[in-house]
C-alpha cells in the first residue's frame, strides 16, 4: 500500500511541537504525500492552541509546496460524558476533527470511565470524525466496544505511529494494535494511520503502524491513507450519520 495523506500533524501551534505548517508541507512534498492535516491540541491541553487559532484557520491557503492543506484540531475528551474542549460550532467548519484521552487533560481511571468517555465522545460529537490513539497504556479500554460504537456512529479508527514506538509513553505492545485491527475488519470500520508528528520530519512516518496493518491483512478499502477521495467520503459518511 503506497500511504498519500497524514493528518495527524501538530504544529508549533500545540505549544510542544516544534515544526511549522510550511515546514511540515515541505517535508510532506519531499516525501511524496499528497495531502497532510494541521491537527493542533485544543485549549485544555497545557500549551494548547487557544480558540481564536482555530477560528481563524480559514486563512490558510488550500496548498502549500504543493500539498493539500486540510485544516482541523486534535480535540481533547475532557471527561466520561465525553465533552470536548472546542465548540461543535467551529469544529462543524474544520476539514477534519481528531478527538483523543490525554493523561494531562483527563486522569486515568479504570476501563468503564475510560471507555465510557471515548464512546460518549462519538455519540455526542457530531463533528469529531476519528479518534485518536485508541491503544493508550494509560487509558485501558474495553476495545470490541469502542470498534462497536464507532461502526454504528461511522467515526474513522486511527492508528497512531507514535502509540507503536517501544518506549513511547502510551507503548503496549503490537499486540493490542492486531486485536484492534481485527476487530475493524470485522466490523468494517475504516483506520487511519498517522505520524502524530510533532516536528516536521517525522510527517508521513508510518512505519509502525503500517506493518501492523499489513499484518493482519486489512483490506485496502479500509485503510484510509492511500486514496484522498477515500478518506473524504468517510468523513462525509459521518457528518451525514
């Protein structure tokens, strides 16, 4: 599978990202993706971008180096009832929204809470389109729940490159990843591998995430990141659900 898009790319915008949005596109054109994502923490995140960066997103320009630019955020779940930290009237107007658990936002607890709040975060969002780095060490989730609520609510899994690394911080093991990536097979749910890069080389760096998704045999048709068209007719399966 050749991989075209990555929106999972943070900024200097995110506060502990160190790239900018031309710097990430370059890097994006020399590597041959066609399309890269600004996803920058929203405001509960220390550091995070305020609200008024997201507000004013509309200002960049479609395509820059070449590369299509698709403007969104990488929202924060906030609690168990699955609240977000940015207004549904501005994420309505984002290309994309990514929705995620951070252990600074929210605190780890156990398995319910945990799951609760990310299947609450679907149902209650219409706006968010993926969730972010389901596989979190610090975040156990009943997983075949998760991939159950977001087949019927049409939200795109990702798997996040980053969450595949030994000795990154949400590090569990392939293992968690390959029932995951069962799972969506079986329930026909669309992944999404991102870089969640957070400086501008590391944009399009898949590596891990595409070998666990080779690994079990995703069919193509699932795997968002090789066709543009693909992963916005997901993202409009959503918003029409």
């Amino acid at each position: 599978m050749q991989f075209i898009l990555d929106v999972h790319c943070h900024t200097i915008n995110s506060g502990h990202a160190y790239s900018t949005i031309s710097e990430n596109a370059a890097h994006a054109a020399e590597i041959g993706l066609t399309h890269i994502g600004i996803s920058d923490h929203g405001p509960a995140m220390s550091g995070g971008a305020d609200l008024n960066h997201f507000r004013n997103l509309w200002i960049l320009p479609d395509y820059i180096h070449g590369v299509r630019i698709l403007k969104g955020a990488e929202c924060n779940i906030l609690n168990a009832n699955g609240k977000l930290d940015i207004p549904g009237s501005l994420l309505e107007k984002m290309d994309f929204v990514i929705a995620s658990l951070h252990g600074g936002v929210m605190s780890p607890s156990d398995n319910m809470t945990h799951t609760q709040a990310i299947i609450s975060a679907m149902e209650n969002n219409p706006s968010m389109h993926i969730l972010g780095h389901p596989c979190d060490v610090c975040f156990e989730i009943d997983i075949e729940a998760v991939v159950s609520s977001a087949a019927k609510t049409n939200i795109i899994i990702e798997i996040n490159n980053n969450s595949l690394k030994p000795g990154f911080l949400r590090y569990q093991g392939d293992g968690i990843f390959i029932d995951l990536l069962n799972l969506c097979k079986r329930y026909k749910v669309p992944v999404l591998a991102s870089s969640d890069a957070h400086f501008h080389t590391l944009v399009g760096s898949f590596d891990h995430a595409k070998a666990v998704i080779e690994a079990v045999d995703m069919p193509e048709s699932l795997v968002l990141n090789t066709c543009a068209e693909r992963f916005q007719a997901a993202i409009a399966r959503r918003r029409s659900s």
